[in-house]
C-alpha cells in the first residue's frame, strides 16, 4: 500500500497554488476572453463523440499547469495504474476497486492477483444476454405460463440509480411493449404505486443488492412476494416472478430464490460503481444486450482514454482538477449538473450518490482529518426547467456554484424547434453566467437608476460545456465513465479513498435500535437523548390513536 505521508496542505504545488489563487483568484473571465482569443480553441478535449469546453473556467495556463503538478505530486498515475491493475486501492476494506474491468473486453489482461477476471465477467454478461432475449421474446413466462410485461427493479443507492438514470436516459432504445420501473424506498407508497394496475402473473422482480441485507430492498422484496404469492396462490412461483442480483448466494437463496437465478458480481464493484455490472440487468432487459453492450463499450473507450491520455488532454482529469480548485482553493461547497436533456434527467442524483458517498469524507487514507474543502455538494436538474427553479440563485446568489451543462446537437425526439430551443438555452446560460451584465451595460440601456443593482449580472461563474451529437448507449457508457474517474482523481488529490463509504453505518445501527423499540411495544428502552425519546412517543401514540 503506498502511503501519502506528506500532508496535502504542505506539498510544493499546493502552495503555489495557493499563492497563484492569492493573484488571480478575482480576475474576471471578461478579461481573460479578451486578452486570449485562442482560449476557447485550446481549453477543450474529445474523447470520440463527447466534446468538452472548459474554457469558461477561472484558470490559465499557470493554474492548469499547477494543477497537472500537483496531480504529479501526490502519484496521481501511480494510483490509476494501480486501479487498473487490480490493487487493493480500497484499503479499508482491502478490497480493488475494478470496475473498469466490467466493460473490458473479453481478450483484456485486467487480473487481481494475477488472475484475469474478463472470463468471468463475460460469462455473467452471456447469462443475463440469455436471460434478457427470453423475458424480451416472451419466451421467459410467468408461473402460469403468461408472458413478462412488467419488470420491477427493486434495489436501493447505486442498485437503483445507476440503472434508473440509465433506463431514462436510453429510454428512446427501450423494448415497446415491456413496463421497466423501479422501487427504492421504504416508504410504502413506491411499491405500492409501482404495482397499482400491474397483474402479478406478468410481472417480473429483480431484487437487486450487493449485500442482500439492505434493510429497505428486503422489506420491499419480501412484500413484493407477498404480493405476486397471494394472487398466484403456489410458492413455487417464486422461481418464475423473482430473480436476484446480488454478490451474497446464501442470503438470496434464504430468500427462497433459486440460485440459478440469480446473476453475480464481486466484492471489487462497489454500488455507486456498479451500473456496468449485473446491477444493469433490468436496463439490458429494457434496451436489449446490444444496445447494453455498446454502452460498456462507450465506458470502456473512456477507461482506456483516463488510463493513456496525459493529464493535460485527459477529460476526467482535467474536470477533476478543476472541481479541486473551486472547493480547495475557493472553499466552494457546491456544484451543480444540468443536462439540457430530458431523458438525462435523473443524471444529477445518479452522480449525487457517486460524489458525494466517495468523496464525502474528512479524514484521509492515513485516518489523519482533512484541513481543506474535499467533495461539493452535488446537486442539479434537467434544463431548461432548472432556469425556472434556481438558476436566479446561479446568477445573482452570493456564492458562485460551478456548472457543468451537458447537451446534445439531437434529439430523439423529432418535435418542432425543441432542440435549437433547448440548445440556445443552455448556451445561452453559460455564457451569462461567465460574463454577466456590468451595471455600466444595464445603465447604457435607460434602467432607472435603483434598480441598477437588481439588473446586473456580476458573471464570473464558471462552467464547463460536454457536448455530443446525440445520447446514445455509448455515450452514456462514456459519460458515466468520465465522473467515475472525475471522482476517483479528487479523491486521489484530496488523499480519501474513494470507495468505501463507513458514514452511512451509524444511521443504519441507530434505525435498527429504534426499529426495534418501535415494533415490541415494550416501550422505549435504550437511551436517547431527550428530543429522540419524544419523538419516537409521538410516533407511537399518532401510529396507535388512529
Ligand atoms: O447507502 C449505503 C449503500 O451501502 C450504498 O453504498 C449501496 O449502493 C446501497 O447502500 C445499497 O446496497 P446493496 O446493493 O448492498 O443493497
């Protein structure tokens, strides 16, 4: 295991970047379009059909090549080609973290312990392939031999969102005549909407969990068998409705599922990570294996560029460095994605959990707490309905949030201007966003003069455009990518290691104590503090007096 022993904050390019923040932290990027007509030429990278600009940024060429040094510094290459060969770069669960090797190719030499892993990974690909064309063909019946119209993903964190996001976004490549929907939360109201109208007899269920014991996926499973068992009346339709994906055999076989039904991963998938994986089976069921395949390839195309490509000219790295550079040096807390696609709506929570799980973190691999800003907050929403929510906050709020805007020159959707609507949208808000409106400008046009202030646009508020003709698998493939690795660098800048996620532990103990108090009616017995005590009598008399 190689140790960052140096703290972060210490390091030569840390604090040059500091003193270099100290110059030109202010400096508006009015000035620098002005002074450098060739910028927007030079501040972009492609990798195949995805286009990034990133010349709306508060850098130049000194900070870029500060950032790129400090990357050097703390062995940024060194880590990457430890991911790509197998190493147990999770160290606190000393475990790889090799989900690149999910979209490799069957011929690929990725190992752990010198062992190739494409030979298995490909054989579970074959396995859901097979089993997908059945469900797809009609050829998969249900237990009393009707045919498969619904399928119910039912899964929590990134064995939900991932494939969720996914299943919007390639929505347009989706089997016409099969219902794919997803069922997270504990809250009773999502299963129970998802399966308002649904026959049990064609209805499908993946219980999908790495574990197999999150708490929230077993109790919506167990009352989804509950459910298809007292319409079809057998137990042994189980094995006909419910299929699992899971790295845990005993627990899905506790379950009372067959384990010839149930499609594997490995404990080197983490969750957030785990969209290529098995995890992706109800997305294979709804776009076909082809179209599934093409998305691994666009996500392999992306692992080989982050893998090869100098850290100048790399997408991930470049998009990392920068995100280190607004919550490092400017300690700002939040950045905000806007696809100006509606199909890639739910991308901004997919990336929520991916972020924010890996690198929300204050204490470094050594255990040693954190003095700088590490992740951001992580939030956004489609486009153009963002503008009509809180983009009046983007352009005049307080503290700048960075933005990535994504778009595409297509649409699937053959409706009227939509798209140049849509696309001149989203130009047009990075571009007020740089550059703002100066009261001087506002003042030139007649506004009166108190409401100069309100009228002005201080700009200066960085954002980076990704641009692709059009949202296809691969380039779905290649956008989830690209974050994976964008998350993966900072944690390596900020010295966390991304893939654990120990802070999710001590909310899921504390709900199983209070499950516990709630459901024996023994009263309250642990102690808590005086405001959970009331709360938890509260619940309990509005539960029982109605
Ligand atoms: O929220 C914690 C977490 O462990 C995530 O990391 C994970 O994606 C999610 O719960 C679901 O876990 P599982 O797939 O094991 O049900």
């Amino acid at each position: 295991m190689d140790t960052q022993p140096q703290r972060l904050t210490l390091r030569t390019a840390w604090r040059s970047l500091e003193a270099h923040h100290a110059r030109i932290g202010t400096r508006h990027l009015r000035d620098w379009f002005a002074e450098d007509p060739e910028r927007a030429e030079r501040m972009s990278v492609e990798v195949g059909p995805l286009w990034l600009d990133y010349s709306k940024n508060r850098v130049d060429d000194e900070t870029l090549r500060l950032l790129e040094a400090l990357a050097e510094e703390c062995g940024l290459q060194a880590r990457i080609d430890a991911m790509f060969a197998g190493a147990h770069i999770n160290e606190t669960e000393d475990r790889p973290a090799f989900h690149v090797a999910l979209r490799a190719p069957l011929d690929s030499r990725l190992a752990i312990d010198g062992k190739r892993v494409a030979p298995e990974v490909h054989a579970v690909l074959a396995r859901m392939s097979e089993f997908a064309v059945r469900v797809r063909d009609g050829l998969w019946t249900g237990h009393t031999g009707r045919r498969i119209r619904n399928v119910i993903n039912i899964g929590i964190g990134g064995s939900d969102l991932g494939p969720l996001m996914a299943h919007e976004a390639l929505r347009p490549y989706a089997h016409p005549e099969l219902r794919v929907a997803y069922v997270s939360n504990v809250d009773g109201r999502d299963l129970a909407s998802a399966l308002a109208g649904l026959d049990p007899a064609e209805t499908l269920f993946i219980v999908c969990s790495k574990t197999f014991t999150t708490q929230e996926t077993l109790a919506n499973a167990h009352a989804a068998r509950e459910w298809c068992l007292s319409a079809l009346g057998d137990r042994a339709a189980v094995a006909r409705h419910f299929v699992a994906v899971s790295t845990h055999r005993a627990g899905v076989e506790g379950f009372g599922i067959d384990p010839g039904n149930m499609f594997g991963f490995w404990d080197w998938v983490g969750g957030r990570f785990s969209l290529t994986s098995a995890v992706g089976l109800s997305l294979m069921i709804a776009i076909g294996p082809e179209r599934f395949r093409e998305m691994l390839a666009g996500a392999h195309a992306m692992d080989e560029h982050f893998r090869s490509a100098p850290f100048r000219n790399n997408m991930p790295v470049v998009m990392a460095l920068l995100g280190v550079w607004y919550a490092s040096f400017f300690d700002w807390p939040s950045h905000c994605v806007v696809p100006y696609s509606f199909d890639l709506r739910r991308f901004p929570a997919h990336l929520q959990q991916l972020d924010m799980e890996s690198n929300g973190k204050r204490v470094d691999r050594l255990g040693r707490i954190i003095d700088h800003g590490t992740a951001p907050i992580v939030w956004g929403e489609a486009g153009t309905n963002a503008q009509h929510a809180f983009f009046q906050l983007l352009h005049q709020g307080t503290r700048p949030v960075p933005c990535d805007f994504i778009g595409f020159a297509r649409s699937h959707a053959r409706v009227g201007r939509h798209q140049d609507l849509l696309t001149a949208n989203c130009f047009a808000q990075a571009e007020a966003l740089a550059f703002g409106r100066t009261s001087g400008e506002v003042a030139a046009e007649g506004i009166a003069e108190r409401q100069v202030p309100h009228r002005t646009f201080p700009g200066n508020r960085p954002s980076n455009m990704l641009r692709a003709p059009l949202l296809t698998p691969d380039l779905l493939g290649r956008l989830v990518a690209l974050y994976e690795h964008k998350v993966f660098v900072q944690g390596v800048i900020w010295g966390i290691n991304s893939f654990d996620q120990w802070g999710v532990e001590l909310g899921k103990l504390l709900a199983g104590r209070i499950l516990a108090e709630i459901e024996s009616g023994a009263g309250i017995e642990s102690a808590h503090d005086a405001s959970t005590t009331r709360l938890i009598g509260r619940y309990l008399d509005e539960r029982d007096s109605s």
